[in-house]
C-alpha cells in the first residue's frame, strides 16, 4: 500500500513539475519579451532624439528610426499609436510650410508616447508577477492536500517545495510591492527550480534597468542629480582612502531663462540637450557628467590637479560657445565654476557650495567664463 501511495505521489508530484514548468515558461517568456520592449521602446527615445537633435528633414534618414518598430517584441504589443504619431511627424517633415516648432513638437509627442507605453509595460509586469504567485500557490496546494496520505514523504516534499518553490516566489512578490512603493534598490535572491531561477534572473535584470532609468535624466540622456551625488559620495571613499584629488565643474547656462522667454521651452530643450551632447564628448571617459538640475550641469574629474582641471573647464566651455546657433534660437554661453577636493572641501556639500560660489562669482565677472578659486583666496595669493 506504500509503494502505491508512494507511485501515487510520484505520479502527482511529476504532474505538478510539468505544470509548474509550462507555468515558469510562460511566465518567463512573458518578463522577457517585456523587458525587451521596455529596452527597445528606450532605444527609440534616443534615436529619435538624436534625430531631433540633428535639425535634419530627411525622411529616408528616419526611416531607421521607424525600423526599430519592427522589433519581434515590439510586434507582441499594442504601438498603433505610436506608429501613428512617427506616421504624422514624417508627414511634418516632408511638409514644406511645418514649422521647426512643429516639427520639434511631433518629435516630443513620439518620445511621450514611446515613454507611455514604456510605463504601461512596467505596470503590467507589476500587475502579472502577483498572478505568477497565486497560481504556484494552487499548485502547492493541491500538491498538498495529495501528499497527506504518506506523511513523511510528504512533510519532505514540502520542504523541498517550500524552499525551492514557494519562499523564492514570495521574495518576488514583495520585491515588486517593494518597486511598486518606489524602492528600487531591490534585489531577489535567486534560487529554486531552473525555472524559477530563470525568473528571478530576469526580475533582477528588470530592476536594474529600472534602476539605471531612475539615475538618468530624460531629456539630455546624462546621469541625474540622484546619481550625482551617489557617484561623488562614492568618488570621496575612493579619493580618502588612497590619498587622491578630484575636482568637480559646476557648469551654469547663461541666462537661460531669457533664452527661454525669448525663443520658447521647447527651444530650451534642445539648448539643454546640445549642450549635455558637448559635455557628454567633450570629457574624458574617466569623467563623470551629469545633469544636476534645470540648466546646471556637473562634471566629476578623478585624479586631477588645479590646472588639469581649468583646462577640462575650459575645453567644455570653449566647445559650447562654438555651438552655432539653430534655427529659432541663438548661441548659448556656459559659466563654470571649480573645487578641488580635499583643497576646497572634505565632503559633498563643502564641495559644490565651493564649486557653486565660484560659479556665481563666473557670472558677476560677465559670465562665460571659468573661474577656479574665490576671489578671497586669489587676494590671499597676492
């Protein structure tokens, strides 16, 4: 009567791993054809803002734009709307009466719209990773209430279920609740069965991509102030314990607010992201470049002294005033100030109030200009 129970529990048990693979297949497939979308809907944001970027009217140049719509994963979801809008923004293109404003404002609706479905996509496997959860748990369950009649066998097969199966489900289930409530530093250990494994790998994989968004400006495509400053906290450990200098650039776009006013946000815009695309060339590979904030950019520099350091400014500042002005806008200036850590400042704040004071004193001396120490240091010098 064992060896039958036990053939019996077998038999189920193999049920149970068949559906639970099918299950952990699908599942599989449906978090990495998301992530794959929410990846190349990304890389259509930034080919088209590159094209945008570019001021070009050549339709046959965008249609490798339109060619990433052709993308297997893109073709697993809902783009009407998005095909729609590249649709009327090649129309606006060949349209010899559109406008550079129009154009610029077809180009924003595509990138709106690429990030709409962009989040859509993110909700869904928000939305879909709690019916994962729900339909291993039926499966424990009637694996379970099975398993009773051979006691020992079956309080092993709950264990071994319970570790393999059940505990690693329900760290990715309140991993997700834990992104859903905005912590993104979330991370599932990953274990249990193959499929299983397979899913945690790709729930980590999402969230880094998630995270990686949420340290990236939108616009300018640049690091963001949040990964600024994990970046210059990380940089002061580094530079502390090895005994090393770094400087960091405060960099300012000269009145911009009339620039603004005078040509439009939208023209702003594409001030902002020009000149991110000169600091982003114009650095070296070491440094690190970010948007710090509404026109005010900030460059990390490792392992640099004074002058190395005015002349990195320098190169940068000199490169944006080469900027000839676009159609509907006019050149753009930048005013930069410096620190030098430890010289100017022992922490993060010390450092860029340094940096942001010298800045300011950049833009008292008629702006454009680099300056590397405080007019009170450079009366002490003399």
């Amino acid at each position: 009567m064992t060896g039958a129970f036990a053939l019996v529990l077998i038999a189920v048990t193999f049920g149970l791993s068949w559906r639970a693979r099918d299950s952990q297949e699908r599942w599989s497939r449906l978090i990495a054809v998301e992530t794959e979308a929410v990846a190349s809907l990304d890389e259509i944001i930034r080919a088209q803002n590159a094209f945008r970027a570019q001021r070009s009217r050549n339709v046959d140049r965008y249609r490798a734009v339109e060619q990433l719509l052709e993308k297997p994963a893109l073709k697993e979801i809902d783009t009407t709307a998005l095909r729609v809008r590249m649709l009327a923004f090649q129309q606006s293109l060949n349209a010899r009466d559109a406008t550079r404003a129009e154009i610029d404002r077809e180009s924003s609706r595509i990138s709106a719209e690429a990030q709409r479905i962009i989040e859509q996509r993110k909700r869904e496997i928000a939305r879909q990773l709690p019916m994962l959860e729900r339909e291993a748990r039926e499966m424990m369950s009637t694996g379970l209430a099975i398993s009773w009649i051979i006691v020992v066998l079956a309080v092993a097969a709950a264990k071994t279920m319970r570790n393999r199966v059940l505990l690693p489900l329900e760290h990715l289930s309140g991993a997700a609740k834990r992104i859903n409530a905005g912590d993104l530093d979330t991370k599932v250990p990953v274990s249990g069965d193959r499929e299983i494994f397979e899913v945690g790998e790709a729930f980590n994989q999402l969230v880094e991509e998630l995270k990686e968004r949420a340290r990236t400006d939108d616009l300018t495509s640049l690091p963001n102030f949040r990964a600024f400053r994990e970046h210059i906290d990380a940089e002061i450990s580094r530079a502390s314990r090895y005994r090393l200098r770094f400087g960091i650039l405060v960099l300012d776009l000269d009145r911009f607010k009339r620039y603004n006013d005078n040509f439009g946000h939208l023209a702003g815009n594409d001030a902002l992201q020009r000149v991110a695309a000169v600091i982003r060339h114009t650095v070296r590979g070491a440094d690190f470049a970010a948007r710090y904030g509404g026109e005010e950019f900030a460059v990390i520099v490792p392992q640099t002294d004074m002058a190395a350091l005015g002349f990195a400014a320098e190169r940068i500042r000199s490169s944006v005033e080469a900027l000839p002005p676009p159609p509907g806008g006019a050149k753009v200036t930048l005013s930069i100030g410096a620190a030098l850590f430890p010289v100017d400042g022992g922490n993060a704040e010390t450092l860029f109030q340094t940096a942001d004071e010298r800045l300011y004193e950049a833009k008292r001396l008629g702006r454009n200009r680099v300056v590397l120490t405080t007019p009170q240091a450079a009366q002490s010098a003399s």
